[in-house]
C-alpha cells in the first residue's frame, strides 16, 4: 500500500523530511512519492510520518499500488539490505 500525494499538496516542505525511506521528492508540481521505496513507515513508525504531519490531508493510499503489512515488511528489509550493502534502492 504504497502512498501517493494529490493534487491539493501545498508544497509545505513537512513531509519529505519525515519519510525514513526517502521515498518522497519534489516533482514537477508538488511533492511525489516513490511506490517502490514507500513501505508506510512499516519497519520505522506504526503510522506513516507524512500522513501524520500533512496539514492538508493529501496523502492517501495509492490505488495502483495496493500492499499487504507482510509485503510491506519485505521491502522494508529489502531496501535495509541495498542500503548495507551500499546498493542503490529503486
């Protein structure tokens, strides 16, 4: 259950410091999250940071990238393991 960010991001700066897996980076237009690094804080918190902070409300699940706890778990170790091993993660 990767997260994403809408369009009503108002680029307040807050989230993108809180993501453990530096999932989050400014796109074009507003803040962006990477599926493939975003584990739901799953790993690091017992909720996700950027949620938790987001004055707007504007980081909802996102609807392409639906992932269970366990596999949520499993990348988490993943992306621990490539950041050891001096590995680039996705």
């Amino acid at each position: 259950m990767a997260l994403m960010i809408t369009s009503e991001c108002i680029n307040c700066d807050v989230c993108e410091p809180e993501c453990p897996n530096d999932a989050i980076f400014m796109g074009i237009e507003i803040y962006e999250i990477n599926p493939a690094k975003c584990t739901e804080c799953v790993g690091h918190f017992d909720e996700p940071q950027c949620v938790q902070v987001c004055p707007v409300d504007c980081i909802p699940i996102h609807p392409e990238h639906v992932e269970s706890k366990d596999s949520l778990w499993v990348k988490y170790q993943q992306l621990q393991a490539a950041a050891k091993s001096g590995a680039t993660p996705v």
